[in-house]
C-alpha cells in the first residue's frame, strides 16, 4: 500500500489470544524501532470512510525476548464505544495491522531515580502490559532489592498473564511480589477494594509484606486516569512525592486516556 501516514509500517498479525469477550492479546510482527521495556507504539487501522484511526497500545513483550524486539505483544480491551480497539478484536492471525515505527514512553526501569530501593507497579486493567516487559528485564534484580506488582481489575476473569507472573515468583524469588485486586466480586486470594483506599488503610501494604515509604520506594501508576489522580493523592498523603526529572520524587504516571 502505497498512502500508508507518516510514521506507521505495515505489521503482520502472528496470533490472538482471546482472554475474555473483549480482553484479548495480539502478537504482532513488524519493522520498528528498538523500544525499552515499559514503553509504548501506536497501532492503526483505517475506519470506513478510509480515514487512518491510530491510538497508543504498551508492548507486554520484552525487547530482548527469544523472538526479537520485532515481534510485539500487546494486551487491549475492545471498548464497544470505541473507534479502534473492537476493529483490533476483530483481527486474526495474517491480518494486516500498521504499527508506529517509534517506540516511545517515559516509564522505563531507567527513569527511577538511584536512590530507590523498591520498585511498585500499581496498574488497572490492560495497563498490567508494560509492568510485565519490564519484570522481563534482567537488571530488575540488581537494581532493586524488591519490586512489587499490583494488578486491579473488576472482575477475576480479568487477572489475566497468570503463568508469566507465576515465572517471575519462580524466577524473581522472594524480591517479587505480586497483589491482586478484584472490586466487583469476591475472589481469594485477592484483596477487595480500590488501590488508593487501600493504600491509605495500608492494607495492600500488609499484603505485600512491606512499608511504602519515601526514600525507598518508587512507585509507577498506569492505567485508569481516575486510578492515577486518586493514587497520586493517597501516596501525597503518605509522604510521597511527584517524581519531575529537574526534582526527583518518589511517584510518576501514564494515563491510559
Ligand atoms: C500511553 C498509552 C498506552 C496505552 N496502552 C494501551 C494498552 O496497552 N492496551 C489498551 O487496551 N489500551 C491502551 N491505551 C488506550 C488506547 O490507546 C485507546 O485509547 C483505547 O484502545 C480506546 O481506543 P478506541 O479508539 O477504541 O476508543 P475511543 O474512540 O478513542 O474512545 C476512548 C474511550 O475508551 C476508554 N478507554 C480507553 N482506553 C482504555 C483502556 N485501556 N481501558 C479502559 N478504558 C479505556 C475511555 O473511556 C475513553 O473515553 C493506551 C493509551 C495510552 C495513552
Ligand atoms: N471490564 C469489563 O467487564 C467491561 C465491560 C464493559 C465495558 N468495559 C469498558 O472497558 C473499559 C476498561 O474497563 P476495565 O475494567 O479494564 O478498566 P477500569 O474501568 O479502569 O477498571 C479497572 C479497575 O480500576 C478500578 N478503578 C476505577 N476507578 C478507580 C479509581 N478512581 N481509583 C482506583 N481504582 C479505580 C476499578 O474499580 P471499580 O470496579 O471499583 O470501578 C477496577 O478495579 C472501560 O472504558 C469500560 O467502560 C469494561
């Protein structure tokens, strides 16, 4: 194709996971750029009027994984409202999908100040994506002495990745800790509830095994704005501070829209 935008190679689809009617994973092979773990590309697709519609989507993938930092993964929730996401869940293996030649993103294992000695990945939903590359990383392990992982979703069937997380206990040992959070039903072991109020009630804390305090620890949030402003908040009353490049804090974020 010869008009496709600036910006965008043609991907092929290798294949789809389908963890729920509208959760689902694409493996996806395409002629990018090198990405570090934790960041994002775009994917796009034409609409029906043959206009291009093209939105972030976070690797789930490593760079460094057996396959290559060509062979992407993404983790995508189709919203029925949406322009893009229920055309991504209609996509099969051998489809054509086009993808964003430049990675780019900010929450990277290289962007936490060296002072930091625990790592928190706070995420809802999809957001759980790019906490996974970077657990993939091999520098995780000397770099901090423990890293803790927080996966918040409605419901238990969204706990997607469990084998992955399973590999990183294995692997990690006792420096990984994984928590999840189920609010819109009851399910062990998961805690019930909304990541800042139990954050704040430090039960999430006593899950984990361990205090959230400034120097120490270095939180990253993703996913659900309202998550992020409300976390933000909780983690400003214990303490914490915004992390800023020119002033080096103890919190940073990426809104997922
Ligand atoms: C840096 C970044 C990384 C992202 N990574 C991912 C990813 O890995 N997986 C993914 O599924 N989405 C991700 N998103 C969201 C994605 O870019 C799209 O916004 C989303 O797929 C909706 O696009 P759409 O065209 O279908 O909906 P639109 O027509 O653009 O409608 C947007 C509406 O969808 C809702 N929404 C958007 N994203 C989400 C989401 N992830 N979960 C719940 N509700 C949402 C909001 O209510 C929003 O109002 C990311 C966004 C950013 C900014
Ligand atoms: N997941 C589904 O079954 C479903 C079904 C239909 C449509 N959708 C659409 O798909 C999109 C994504 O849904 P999603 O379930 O992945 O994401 P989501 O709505 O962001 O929910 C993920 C988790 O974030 C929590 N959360 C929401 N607001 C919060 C806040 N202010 N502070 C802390 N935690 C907060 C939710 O708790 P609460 O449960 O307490 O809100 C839930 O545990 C939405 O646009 C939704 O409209 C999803």
């Amino acid at each position: 194709m010869t008009d496709i935008p600036n910006g965008l190679v043609e991907g092929r689809v290798l294949a789809k996971k389908q963890w729920t009617h509208n959760l689902f994973s694409l493996e996806v092979s395409a002629p990018i750029e090198q990405y570090v773990a934790g960041q994002f590309t775009k994917l796009g697709l034409r609409n029906e009027e043959g206009e291009w519609v093209r939105r972030a989507y976070s690797m789930v993938n490593h760079p460094n994984h057996e396959y290559g930092y060509q062979h992407l993964e993404f983790l995508i929730i189709a919203d029925s409202d949406g322009q893009l996401s229920p055309k991504l869940n209609q996509l099969d293996s051998g489809d054509s999908v086009y993808v964003g030649k430049q990675p780019s993103g900010f929450m990277t294992i290289e962007e936490v100040p060296d002072y930091v000695r625990d790592l928190w990945m706070l995420s809802t939903g999809t957001a759980i994506g790019p906490f996974l590359s970077m657990l993939d990383d091999e520098i995780l392990t000397s770099r901090f002495d423990n890293v803790v992982l927080v996966h918040a979703v409605r419901t238990a069937d969204e706990l997607v990745y469990a084998d992955t997380i399973k590999d990183a206990l294995s692997r990690l040992g006792s420096k990984f800790k994984f928590v999840s959070i189920v609010s819109r039903e009851h399910h062990e072991p998961s805690l019930s509830g909304r990541i800042p109020e139990l954050l704040l009630s430090g039960e999430l804390q006593t899950k984990v095994g361990m205090n959230l305090q400034a120097p120490d620890s270095f939180v990253f949030m993703c996913g659900n704005p309202a998550m992020v402003k409300d976390t933000s908040s909780a983690l400003t009353e214990l303490g914490l501070n915004k992390h800023l490049r020119k002033k080096p804090g103890h919190f940073s974020s990426e809104n997922y829209w």
